[in-house]
C-alpha cells in the first residue's frame, strides 16, 4: 500500500486532497451529502492504489540489436520481445526504453492488454551520428490504473551495447612498394631457419600427401620422405593516428579529429582486406587489437578512441621505432611542427615505405595564423625523407585523394633539394 501511495500521479494526489478538503467540510458544515462525495472520491486514488499494488505480473524481457555493430550514421534496429509468464492478462502497460542522448529520445509505446502466456515483440529504430560505444537499457515498465490515478514502475535489468563504429569509405587499390618486405609481390615464401620448420624434408606420416615426396632424399635415408609444407607468411604495417586535441580544429563529426579517425578507419581496413598484418599506433603508445578479425578489432578500437592530452608524438614515435619490422607505416597527422615532423620522418629508411595523410588543419580554422606556411615547411621535410604526402583537407574524402599515396616524387625542401 505505501507502495501505492508512492505512485500516485498528478491526478491522483489531487482526487485524494480534493476528497480530504469535501470531508473536512462536509464536517464543519454538517452536510452529509458533501460527506458522502468526499469519501468517495478519497477513496477512489486509494483503492487504485491498493490495486495496483498488488498487481503480481511476471514479464519476462529480451532485446535485439540488428545490427549490433553500425557505422556512424547508420540505423539499427532494437526489437523488445516482452511475454507474460503468468496466467493472468495484464492491463495497461506503458513501456520506456531507455537510450543515450546521442541515440535519439527515449522511445515509448502502449500495450493495453497482454493475455495469459502471451508475447508482444516492439521494433523501433536509432541512429547515431556520433561514433562510440553505447548502452541500451535498462527497459521500464509502469502499470497504470484505468484513470491514471496510479502509475507504478518497474524496471529490467538487461542492457546491451550498441557499437557505432567511424564510417569506412572504400579505397581504390593503390601499389604501395615495401608493404610485403623482402618479398616482392609474392605472400608466400619458404622458411629457410632451422627447426621444426626448415624447408629441408621430413619422414613421412600418416596422411601426408604423396605428391610431396621427395624421392631423392628417400633413396638417400632408405624410407619414404616429404618435402615441408611451405608456409603462408604475411608482412607487417603499422598505422599511426595523432589523436592530439591541440593538434586538431573543429567541432562534432565534422572536425578534423573525427575525419581523420574515419580516415584511419578506412586505410586500416583497407590494408587489412589486401592482406598485410596491421598494428594500430596513437601518440599515446601501440594500441592492442586482437588476433580474431583485424578490421573489426580495428574499428571496435577506433569507435571508442577519443582525444588525447598530449602535446608532442614521442610515445608514438617509440612505439614505431621499438618493432622495426614494419614495411609500411601510414600516419594520419594533425598540426605538426618541424622538429616533430623531423624525428617522425627518420623513421622511414632503407625498404620501409612512408605515407603521410597530412590533415590541412587550417582549412578548418581559417583563424590559424601562420599554419600554412608550417604546413608547407612540414610537407617537403617529410617528402625530403622519402615520405609519400596525402593532403586531406576540409570537405575532401580520403577517397578521393589516397591515390596520391602512390605518388613517389619527392619535394623540393626550403634551400636546397630533396
């Protein structure tokens, strides 16, 4: 019953004090008419109460999210599937997801009746333009009286996650020199290191393929050998993406951070679906991405990627330089100084190739004093080191200028040549 009481609406506070005000009257007066109309409705709000307070309904409550991963700017859609466990019917029942701001407003519906052992499934739809990760639920429920006296709530407990990732544009395949390192255009090669994987033959066991016999060696230890199987080998590269607020302009989807974020999003699958074994790097350090799936682990981490405080791109940079196994290394770039484009730029060497998606930051802040002189001088250092420049300014693609990454002419450095 206090239970009840709690739950009273607007409406029903107000029958209850208008039906305490009649009786109170109706005493000072001494109008038993006035009383009889105040008792009833006080008592009204009352009973509502004790009724729906006593409503034992058992609802039992599970959500889909299809899909449940969604590039930015896409639609997912959340089916609820609520059943009534019990056998009784319900009666009215308001239902109240509940979602982030950045989903959309919280979506609610009416359900009058939901007979015994019955299921009703609810289908809406949200759309975020804002990447990240985000929690749908809990659901609410409130049980209502047929006046709207009493409106009590009750609430699940499930959530699920919605994974909105950065948007991926498809990239048009451009030939990259060093990405496979010390194998050519070749992706397979024999290991020629000793152990267990030495390309030298084995004796044969059950089930190995007789084509692979190595009749030589056979005659040579008196039973059957076989040649090892070659191994699949895949070369490495690695994706630096300068996540520095400071080092970027503009505000929402689309500032420079969150275009450049896409931008590695989409390099990074692209490089991963040509084949080439790919490790995320940021200016605070390697990012972990696991074995199962590059690009999902990929944009699973770009999604939740956010701006750091750092000022300078050193943990970076040692990141790259402590595994020099890389033949490729891509670097999505905001503003940088020359001493930083310097030390960045030293780590492009012998058949290691270099691409740098420099972000035009100034065409997103017009009011960026002196940042396309920097801009130049920061272009034709790294072109002097060998670095490929793609250029990537405000309302341009990635699409539309990757094709630059092929291009191998180098700058002209301010007072002398390249």
């Amino acid at each position: 019953m206090r239970a009840g009481l709690s739950a009273l609406t607007s409406r029903g506070r107000s029958f209850l004090a208008a039906g305490v005000a009649a009786l109170l009257m109706a005493v000072l007066l001494g109008e038993h008419d006035l009383l009889r109309i105040g008792v009833l409705i006080a008592s009204l709000p009352l009973l509502a109460a004790m009724v729906v307070a006593r409503t034992r309904y058992r609802l039992s409550c599970a959500r889909r999210l299809s899909p449940a991963r969604v590039e930015a700017g896409g639609e997912t859609t959340v089916t609820l599937r609520l059943e009534n466990v019990t056998r009784l019917p319900t009666g009215l029942l308001l239902i109240e997801d509940t979602v982030p701001y950045a989903l959309g407003v919280r979506p609610r519906f009416v359900l009058d009746r939901v007979e015994a052992r019955g299921i009703r499934e609810i289908d809406y739809r949200v759309r975020s333009d804002l990447r990240g990760r985000f929690s749908i639920g809990p659901l609410a429920v409130r049980i209502t009286d047929p006046f709207g006296l009493v409106e009590l709530t009750r609430a699940f407990t499930i959530t699920d996650t919605l994974t909105v990732t950065p948007q991926v544009l498809s990239l048009p395949h451009v030939r990259l020199s060093g990405e496979w390192t010390g194998g050519g255009d070749s992706r397979t090669r024999s290991v020629a290191a000793a152990g267990d994987d030495d390309v030298a033959p084995r004796e044969y066991r059950q089930g190995d393929d007789l084509r692979r016999v190595h009749w030589r060696s056979t005659a040579r230890h008196g039973e059957l050998m076989v040649r090892r199987e070659e191994q699949q080998w895949q070369s490495r590269g690695a994706l630096l993406l300068d996540t520095r607020r400071y080092a970027h302009r503009g505000e929402g989807p689309r500032s420079s951070f969150e275009v450049a974020v896409s931008a590695a999003a989409s390099i990074g699958v692209h490089l991963a679906h040509e084949g080439l074994g790919l490790r995320l790097v940021t200016d605070q350090g390697a990012e972990h991405l696991t074995d199962s799936g590059v690009s999902h682990s990929l944009l699973d981490t770009l999604a939740v990627v956010k701006g750091s405080p750092n000022r300078s791109l050193d943990m970076g940079i040692s990141a790259l330089r402590q595994d020099g196994g890389d033949g490729l290394i891509v670097a999505v770039l905001g503003s940088l100084d020359p001493e930083e484009a310097r030390d960045l730029a030293k780590l492009r060497h012998g058949g290691v190739t270099g691409v740098a998606v420099l972000m035009d930051v100034e065409s997103w802040d017009v009011r960026s004093y002196g940042s396309a002189e920097n801009y130049q001088t920061v272009t034709n250092l790294m072109a002097g080191f060998g670095w490929r420049i793609v250029r990537l300014p405000a309302g341009a693609s990635i699409a539309a200028v990757w094709p630059d990454a092929a291009n191998k002419n180098r700058f002209t450095l301010t007072g002398g040549a390249a």
